[in-house]
C-alpha cells in the first residue's frame, strides 16, 4: 500500500467539474491530486455546449485554445415540429456579447482531453486508470480515499478536502445513499452518430435543433465536426417501447419516421456506430457537502438534456468548488456548513432550469404562447436556455404557471449537517 498524505486535495473523476476544480485549485497553490479510473481520450455523450459555458471557460483561459480548435461554431438553436416545419433559429446574438453569443458543438473526447490536460500543465497531479475503491472516514469526517491503479495496487490519499466529480455514476451519493431520483423526469434516451447527414445552410450549419415526436419527446440533432451528426432521442420509456420494441436500434429507426425533418436530414447520412441507450436522467443528492467533503457536477445532480446545460453546470459548479475549497483552506474549516453558499447558488441555479424543463414536457405549455402573452419576458427565457440562471425569474414562472404545472424546488443538495446530541437532563 502506498500511503501520501502530501497533497491537499482528491478530485475524484477528470470530467469537466474534476478538471476545471483541479486546474483552479492548482493554479492557486494547493497540491491537487485527481484520480480518474478510465484512460483518456474517452467516449462521453453531451456534446452541445450554451451560451454560458463562456464564463467557466474564460475563467479557465481556455476560449483562445476553443476558438483554434476544430468543434464546430454554435450560433443558435431551433425547434422542429413532427410535420418538419422549423421555426426560426433563436440566435444567441440578439442577446449577447459575440464573447457569449458564439459557442460550439464539440466532442467530448477531446473536449474533455483537452480540460484534463490543461488540469495537469497547472501542476494537478492525474492519475488515469485508477478507480477509488471509498472514501477514507474518522468519526464524522471524510478524510481522503483508498483507490487501486491498472496493475492491482492500493493507493491512499489522506486529505482535509475531497472533492467528488464521478459524475452520473456518484460514487459519494451512491455509497452514502443519497441519491434521490427526479420524480417526474425519468426519461429514456436512445443514440447515434452519422456520417455525412444534411446540414442547414451558413450560420446555421452549427445549429442544435430540437425535433418533436409524438408525447412531448424529442429528437437533437448537433452537428460535429469531421462531418458528423449526433443524433437522439428522448421521451417516456413507455412510449418509446411501446407494441414490445426493446432494441435500441430498433426504437431509433422507428422514430426516425416520427419527425419529417430528422428523416429528411439523416437520408443522405449513413449511420455509424452502435446505438446506445440510457434512462432515468434526472436526479439530485440529497446533500452537497458533509465534514471534509464535497460534490460538483453530475455528482451533485443530474437534469435532463433537452436544454442542453449539463457541460454548463459542471463547469461552473467546478469553478464555484475551486473557490470555495480555497476559502476554506485560508480559514481551515472543512465542515459541511462552509458549503453553505456553494449550495445556494448551485440549488438556484439548478432549480431555474428545472422548472423550465418541466415546463417543456407539460402537454399544455408552448415557448410561442407564453412569448406572444408575455413579450416582455422572451429576454428572460433566453437567458435561462443560455445558462444565466443565477437571477431572479420569479415573473417568468408566474406567467409559466398560467398554462402549466411549476415544480416546488427539491430539499436537496444542502450541506449535511449533524444535529447536535441532545443535551442531557439537568
């Protein structure tokens, strides 16, 4: 067994929230280790990125390394009705600085190489193929990982702060027996790639659009580069197997013939790789932090991707987790309620964009009526669909709830606190 107790922190996971923590966190100072059990580059769906992802980036110094490289340039995003009939793109300049206006379709083998790359130059130790077997607890602490590399050793890494980016797997919530499903978004994904599909004209070459099928679910169609197309799509299990169909593949082709324009743009395309499939989407952890713990991205929680915001949010969750981790180092205090504000915005941030997903899959909800009624309000739908979503939408969902249902926010994701033992009697 190798035993270090030289490093600060343990970010478990090298995906966009472990990476961008880790490179932050080395650039200020501490002495970051992350363990990273697959061997990049590795496949990884969610590939759109929005509007805001420019923020994490720009803190990161990674947009003149985004703006050299090969993902294609993302201008806008469209939605497409089952009879083919597009509306007009929603261009993101309208709104915005070209800094946040303009952003990209990427893939997330090199998107990801290139965050975990830029961990290790900041002077991030990173151990790929290496798996955290658990988290290391004294009393009420965590106090680092036990974790195992390719060849069979036990490594150990004791620390005052680990930071869990696993993603959807959760090894932290899942292991405390956190994790508490979305009750109402527990959709079912199925996905390709093609090669050579049609592609918009122009500006819109670079479009995410949304393509409606039957029961409010949906196709994406996200153009990359190399000349490829990932394509999926997303509704309630049932409907997607009904009359018995259970093969991934057999489900993708059939709803092909659901929507005019995913049938019109995949007919020049050959279809490439397997078909994957995915469910239960949504969930949250029922809390965020514990005594020397803490959790960001996916490990945090999960939301459906219809607007494509997950990158978004494990981005600026990881950013957000650099920040705090470093606050708590200069006043050396690792309980869970130093995490206060770190859940506090994320839980806000999170619960925006929850309500207007619920939103999309309610029968009785349309972006068009709610815009035609409220004119004024169209600013703050975009920005929420963009990623701003740290503000106070308060009038939009007052007039969202005058056509469909608003979620009540979860009690979850707070830090975990434990009540302090009852005095005993005088």
């Amino acid at each position: 067994m190798s035993n270090s107790s030289s490093y600060d922190v343990v970010v478990i996971g090298a995906g966009p929230a472990g990476s961008a923590a880790s490179a932050l966190l080395a650039e200020m100072g501490l002495r970051v280790v992350m363990i990273e059990r697959e061997k990049f580059p590795r496949y990884h769906i969610g590939e759109s990125l929005i509007p805001f992802t420019s923020l994490p980036l720009k803190r990161l110094g990674l947009l003149d390394k985004m703006r050299q490289s090969e993902f294609i340039k993302k201008h806008s995003v469209q939605f497409v009705a089952p009879s083919g009939k597009a509306s007009q793109p929603f261009y993101f300049a309208t709104r915005y600085e070209p800094e946040v206006a303009q952003t990209w379709q990427v893939l997330r083998s090199e998107f990801d190489q290139m965050l975990m790359e830029h961990a290790r130059a900041k002077g991030a130790l990173v151990l790929e193929e290496t798996t955290v077997k658990e988290l290391l607890q004294e009393g009420d602490r965590t106090v680092g990982v036990k974790a195992q590399d390719r060849l069979g050793s036990t490594l150990e890494f004791r620390v005052p702060l680990t930071l869990d980016c696993s993603g959807r797997e959760a090894f932290a919530p899942t292991r405390l027996n956190w994790r508490v499903r979305e009750p109402k978004l527990n959709k079912v994904a199925v996905w390709t790639y093609y090669r050579g599909a049609m592609r918009d004209a122009g500006i819109d070459a670079g479009a995410t659009t949304v393509a409606f099928v039957p029961e409010k679910g949906w196709f994406w169609y996200i153009p990359q580069h190399r000349d490829m197309v990932s394509v999926g799509v997303v509704a309630e299990g049932k409907y997607l197997t009904r009359d018995g169909v259970r093969e991934p593949k057999e489900i993708f082709e059939r709803e092909i013939g659901q929507n005019l324009w995913i049938q019109e743009h995949l007919a020049c395309g050959t279809q490439t790789g397997p078909h994957y499939l995915t469910s239960e989407f949504s969930w949250r952890s029922r809390y965020c932090a514990a005594n020397g713990l803490l959790l960001a991205g996916d490990a945090f929680g999960f939301l459906d991707p219809v607007f494509s915001s997950g990158v978004m949010l494990a981005l600026k969750s990881g950013v957000l987790a650099a920040d705090a981790i470093r606050a708590a180092f200069d006043a050396q205090d690792f309980s869970a309620e130093r995490f206060t504000e770190y859940s506090r915005t994320m839980r806000e941030g999170l619960e925006n964009m929850r309500k207007l997903v619920y939103a999309f899959y309610d029968p009785n909800f349309s972006f068009r009526v709610l815009t035609d009624k409220h004119p004024d309000l169209a600013g703050d739908v975009t920005d929420c669909l963009s990623g701003d979503i740290n503000k106070d939408f308060s009038q939009l969902y007052a007039a969202v709830a005058e056509m469909a249902q608003v979620p009540e926010p979860l009690p979850y994701g707070v830090p975990f606190v434990r009540e302090p033992a009852a005095a005993s009697a005088a």
